[in-house]
C-alpha cells in the first residue's frame, strides 16, 4: 500500500494520502489495490471517527493511467465478458467500482479533498466520499466520454443524489471540465477552499468529537436512503462498459486521442 497510499491516524481521524506524484495519482492496478486495501483496512480499524482522501503532489487524481487506455486497443483490457464476470462485494460493486465505494461503504464520515484535477475515475473516487472540498481552480469531470466509455466506477449511484439528472446527463455525455466553484453550485462538491486538505482534517477532528455511534448510525441511514437500488446499477454500469470496451468507436477514441486528431467514430 506505501508506494501508492499512505494512512496517518491522529485521535481517530485518518489522513489517507494518495501518493503516485509522477504520475498525478493516476490509477494504475496497484493503485486500485492499494484504495481497496486502505478503504477495507480503515473500516476495521478500531476507534476511528472520520476519514480525509487525498492526493500528494498537483493532482488529487488524473484517472486512469494511460497504460489502460492503450491496452484497451489491443483488447489486452478486457470487455464484457471480464466486468461481467468479475468477483463482486456484498453490495454489488466490482474490483474498480469498490476503489470508490469502499470509502461510500466506510462505518464513518469520509471527506476528499481535492486540488489540480479530479478527472474520470479520479473524480469517481472522490464521489464515493461523503463530503468533498474542492479548491476554486480544481478542475473536475466526468471524462470517459473522451475515451469512448461510460463511468463505470460508481458514478451512476453516486451522481444521482448530487446532481439534476439533466446536469448528470450533460457532464456523462460532454466530458467537460468544471471548476471547483462551479462543482459546488452545481451540487457536485460540497465546498470551496483555500487549503481543502486542512480544512477536511478540521472538520474531521470535529467529527471525531461528536458521539461515534450517532455518527456511524447517521452515515447507514443517509446511505439506506440513497443506495435502495444499488446493487442493480452497479451491474448495470458494467454492462454498458462492457459492451463500449474494445469496441470500434471505443478503439477510436482511444486513438484519436493518443495521436492527437480528431476521432473519426463508425457510430
């Protein structure tokens, strides 16, 4: 987990960093692993009371590494057949969609903090926390788009409770990049911050002070009331990503943009 993420815990309040600064926090399978581990590692640990997600270095998180995208040209990526068979957890998600719900799934508060760029699975990953603060110049979107895919990481539970469904529709079907100002009037983050990162650990300690059972009592109800139908779109993510992966439009996509034209799509 060290070489991706990191966790400090002072007074029951746990600062989880992300820590791949060369390449802006992308998500790589390690990275993958190393959430998944420190989510699961953090809902197990004894004493906590909230939890803050953020990155070292320009970025909270870029998406996904590169290295996936070219893959997904050769089918090397994998398409339906690999999402839709895929283990899944108790409450439906897969391995990528569990490197966001994992910290959704959490007994406590969690709070991202976020700076630089929050793209793709990046900004999936800070949908799956409770609250997020967000610096006025971040910049954040619902990238696949670009990549000829849809967010297949949680995002389809996730954005629901946040935004208008028209705003989630425009920003699944544009990719376009919002500010951090503009996040928050449209519902996708909670605030804006000179320091995201001090202020989400400010107000994590003053979680950390309130009663632990009402805290961890209040997050169930609050996620009861917002996942009744998660299960099934969580499967339904997958299988519209399934069908997109290594698809001609999707191959496209993928190539156009690493050859820096203009994609040429079959439809």
């Amino acid at each position: 987990m060290n070489d991706r993420v990191t966790i400090e815990i002072t007074d029951g309040v746990a600062d989880v960093r992300l820590v791949r600064t060369d390449k802006m926090n992308a998500l790589d399978d390690a990275m993958f692993s190393a959430l998944i581990a420190a989510g699961e590692r953090l809902a197990a640990e004894p004493g906590l009371r909230a939890v803050v997600l953020s990155g070292e270095g320009r970025a909270f998180c870029a998406g996904l590494d590169m290295g996936r995208f070219q893959a997904m040209t050769s089918g090397a990526a994998g398409g339906a057949e690999s999402l839709l068979s895929a283990k899944r957890t108790a409450s439906g998600a897969n391995r990528a969609q569990q490197a966001c719900m994992v910290w959704r799934d959490l007994p406590v508060p969690a709070i991202a903090a976020v700076h630089g760029v929050a793209f793709g699975g990046g900004l999936q990953i800070a949908l799956g926390c409770d609250l997020r603060f967000v610096t006025a110049d971040a910049r954040l979107a619902v990238m696949e788009i670009k990549w000829g895919l849809v967010p297949d990481m949680g995002a389809m539970v996730l954005l629901r409770g946040l935004v208008r469904d028209d705003v989630a529709r425009e920003l699944t079907w544009t990719g376009r990049t919002v500010s951090g100002e503009e996040a928050v009037a449209i519902g996708l983050a909670t605030r804006v911050c000179a320091d995201p990162r001090a202020e989400a650990l400010a107000v994590a300690r003053d979680i950390a002070g309130k009663s632990p059972t009402a805290i961890r009592a209040g997050k169930r109800l609050l996620n009861l009331a917002a996942d009744a139908d998660q299960r099934e779109i969580l499967l339904l993510e997958s299988q519209e990503q399934g069908a997109l992966v290594g698809a001609a439009d999707q191959i496209e996509a993928v190539t156009a943009n690493l050859e820096k034209r203009a994609p040429r799509f079959a439809g």
